[in-house]
C-alpha cells in the first residue's frame, strides 16, 4: 500500500492540472456572466466532496456508536476534518463569486447560504469537541453530534428546491440546465477533487492510527514501573 500512494498521487496531480486547464481555458465561455463564472468549477465540486466526506463521517459515526470500532471512529475524524475544509471553499468561492453577479458579498436572507454556513460550523464544533475533550465518552459524543451533522446535508442540498432563494437552481435537475461541454468539465474537477480529499484523508488516517498506536504505548508504559511490574 506504501508504493501505491505516490503513484496515486502523481496520478491525482495529473488529474488536477488537466482539470485546472479545463475549468480555465477548455471550458466555453458564460454568455451572461462571463469569465467570473468558472469558480463554478471550484465551488460545486467542492461542496459535492464536501457532502460526500460528510456522508462517509454519518456512515462511520453510526458504525462506531453500534460497534465501538476504534478503525470507524478514525474514519470519522479524518473525513470530518478534510470535509470542514472543503466546505469552507464553498464559503470561501460563494461570495466571492456572488459579488460580481449579485453585487453584494452575502445575502443573509438566502436559505442556501445560511444552511452551509450552519453546517460547516456543526462539523468545526464536531472537531473542537474531539480535539479538546479528553473525556472517554468524546468519540460517542462526536458521533452522535455527527449525526446531528448528517440530517443538515440534505436539508443543505434540497433548500434552493423548495424554498425562494437568490442561489441558481440545480444544475441537473430542479429546473436548472447546463451546456454539455461545462457538465463535462464540472465532472472532471469532481473527481479530481475527491481523488485529492482520498489521499490527504487516506496520509491523515495513516498518522491518526499511528498517534493512536504511540498514545496506547506510553499509557502501557505508565502502568509499567522500571522493573517491568505493575504499580
């Protein structure tokens, strides 16, 4: 497995570039909003990984809740943090593509906005827990906050369907449409995006189980007086 990641990443780097080229130059041109517009390419993939990674945290969250797995509550953790990031560039790329075309930063009032907002700052405070707790109940208290999490993202999704809102409507269903050549492209960078969040959560898992392993070694250690006896 140690020989398969930098072969993956060479091939995840690749993907990158050609997807970088494709959102700046292989992509036709908006008629109304212009060259503005291919942060698209950028702000929706970043959500979709976002809502992707999330979903897994929900799956492995619930697993550890019936399960106690130690692999499941490093799953979770990993996938939380490297979501929160991504979400943050949906928040980041939000306004800074609604100022052009909106002529405002931040519309309070918009549900989509909102929600995201919401949803990203659930899964910091699911992080600030895990990373300043020393309880031993911390992991069953995360993942049920998790879950809490989980049941936003489609909440978070399904808001600019059903409720009025200066967000675009779907691209792909919910009234919306989208010229062939930017779907393909759009998809390009959805999956250049989630092979990236697949390598850093897949190093982030490695040296998460690996501080686990040195943590289980120095409790083991402390029971031990220098003889090798218990205290």
């Amino acid at each position: 497995m140690k020989r398969a990641f930098p072969i993956l990443g060479v091939l995840t780097a690749i993907v990158l570039s050609y997807a970088l080229y494709m959102a700046l130059v292989g992509a036709p041109t908006e008629q109304t909003m212009g060259d503005v517009q291919r942060i698209f390419y950028y702000h929706v993939p970043s959500a979709w990984t976002a809502f992707t990674l999330f979903l897994i945290n929900f799956v492995a969250s619930i697993l550890y809740l019936v399960r106690r797995n130690p692999a499941a509550d490093m799953v979770a953790l990993v996938s939380a943090e490297v979501g929160v990031v991504f979400c943050a560039v949906v928040l980041v790329t939000g306004p800074i593509w609604a100022r052009p075309v909106w002529g405002i930063w931040w519309a309070p009032g918009d549900i989509r906005l909102t929600s995201t907002l919401v949803l990203w700052l659930i899964y910091v405070s699911y992080l600030v827990l895990r990373r300043f707790s020393s309880s031993g109940q911390t992991p069953a208290l995360a993942a049920a906050l998790a879950v809490l999490g989980a049941l936003c993202v489609p909440f978070v999704y399904f808001s600019i369907w059903f409720f009025r809102t200066q967000h675009p409507q779907p691209v792909m269903g919910g009234g919306g449409s989208i010229d062939p050549r930017m779907l393909h492209v759009l998809l390009i960078n959805w999956l250049a995006f989630m092979c990236f969040a697949f390598l850093v959560c897949w190093s982030r898992y490695r040296l998460e189980r690996l501080l686990r392993e040195v943590d289980q070694a120095h409790a083991l250690e402390s029971l031990l007086d220098p003889h090798g006896s218990m205290r």
